[in-house]
C-alpha cells in the first residue's frame, strides 16, 4: 500500500484503539462521555484524509491486493468500533437515561456513519443500517431496564428465570442459524416471522420474572447461568447477526423482509427486560 494510505490508517486505527481502551476503562459516565466525545472529534478532524485515500483503499480491498498488515488493521479497527464497544454495554446500561450521555453517544454514531471510507458504505443501505439499530438499540433498552431499581420482588423464582434465559438465548442461535441458511425472501420472511411468534409466546414468562430478574440485578447476585446466557444472547443478536446480515443485503431489499424485519424489530423492543 501506499505511504499515504499506511499513514491514514495507521491513525485510524490508534485513534479507534484508545476509543476501545477507554470506554473499556471507564469507571463512571463521566469518563464514556469524554471518550465518545474525543473519538467523535478525531474521526471528523480525519475525514479529508479518510477521503483522499478512498478510491485507492477501496481498489486495494476490493481487487484483493492489500497486504496482510492493512488487512489485519482494518479488522482490528473494525473490532476497536465494534465487539469491543458492544461488550461494554452492560457498564453503559445505567447511563442511557442520561440527556448528556445520549447525546454524545448520539453524535459519536453520526460521524462514525459518516466516516467517508466505512460510514459510506454503511449509509448506502438503509435496510441494514435500520436492523442493526434496532437490535442495537433492542439490547440496550433491556440493559437499561436490567438496572432498574426495585425494592421488593420474588426472587424465589430463580430457577424460572433461568429457563427462561437459556429458551431465550437457544431461539436466538436457531434464527441466527435460519437467517444464515435463507437463499430467498421467503425463507428470510420466514425464518423472521418463526422468531417473532416464538418470542411473542416467551413474553408472558419474561413478564413473570421480570421483577425477580432486576432484583438480582440490583443485588449484583444474577446467577452465572443467567448472565452467561445474556452474554450468548447479546453476541448472538448483535455481533453474529450482523455478520450473517451483511450477506444478506439482496434479500433485506425487499419490501417483505423490511416490513418483517420491522416487525421483530418492534418486538424487541417490547421485552421487559
């Protein structure tokens, strides 16, 4: 590659790198804002950079010509933005309600998908970019309520909330195991459409146990059981998902799959926790 193109990405990266570090880092809402807001103000200082070198990194990737160091850079980068961030969101959870926290997470969003080298892309499917913030933002409204504070619930029904986890998280593995497999729109629609009504049925059960489920929450007494099966859920829905979607974006372009990808996505955000 390029001098020009080694200099920008290596800037990239240490930039997407220190982001990672420290949100990982952070020890109160005071410390994610300040890392959303320096990121956010470095990536947009960058832009005119990022630019200039887009028609040459978008040959390299595409052609299969860059070397194995930008490759790794660029997966790295993606890692820094991406699975690392998402594995923080259970410490993020009790600052969502926050107007100042939600800003900053809000415009650091606006310009990392308006990053002319990645964001770009990203924009050029709206579909895509409208699933993965619906599960995103699916996720964190159950970590914002898994901190809800309550004084009294029945927390002797533990073993009930396990179950409950571990069929929440085995649905999930067999929709993302179904959307993975879908060829055609049909099957999308279907593999979707079988999610939903599978969820719809748990939610009753999820309702049961949702005071015994923010208990322990509060008590930092969940079962391993249970938060290994969060764990599994959230990577699940979040990153796999989105791997498995960026394949799929011919299908996702569809107006039935939209409207049934809307549909799980509504859902969602309907869990009580």
């Amino acid at each position: 590659m390029s001098a020009n193109v080694e200099k920008v990405m290596t800037r990239h990266h240490e930039i997407a790198e220190r982001y990672a570090l420290a949100m990982e880092n952070a020890e109160d809402k005071s410390a994610c804002i300040a890392a959303m807001n320096a990121c956010a103000k470095e990536v947009k200082a960058q832009y005119a950079d990022l630019e200039s070198i887009s028609s040459e990194y978008t040959e390299l990737m595409t052609l299969g010509t860059a070397s194995e160091e930008l490759k790794e850079m660029v997966e790295h980068t993606g890692k820094c933005f991406g699975s690392r961030i998402a594995a923080v969101y259970p410490k993020m959870a009790m600052f969502l309600s926050d107007e100042d926290f939600r800003k900053a997470h809000t415009e650091l969003d606006v310009v990392l998908s308006g990053n002319p080298l990645f964001g770009g892309a990203m924009e050029q499917d709206g579909t895509f970019d409208e699933v993965a913030k619906s599960f995103a933002h699916s996720v964190n409204s159950m970590a914002e309520k898994l901190n809800a504070e309550v004084s009294e619930a029945d927390d002797s029904k533990t073993a009930e909330l396990e179950a409950v986890f571990t069929e929440f998280d085995s649905l999930a593995k067999r929709y993302k195991a179904a959307v993975e497999k879908a060829d055609t729109t049909k099957k999308f629609v279907k593999a979707n459409d079988l999610f939903v009504e599978a969820v719809r049925k748990l939610i009753p059960r999820m309702k049961d146990v949702a005071d015994t489920m923010r208990l322990l929450s509060a008590k930092r007494a969940v079962p391993e059981s249970v938060a290994e099966a969060g764990k599994s859920l959230r990577n699940t829905l979040g990153k796999e998902l989105k791997d498995v979607l960026q394949d799929k974006r011919d299908l996702m372009a569809d107006m039935k799959v939209k409207k049934s990808v809307e549909k799980l996505g509504k859902l969602l955000e309907t869990l009580p926790f």
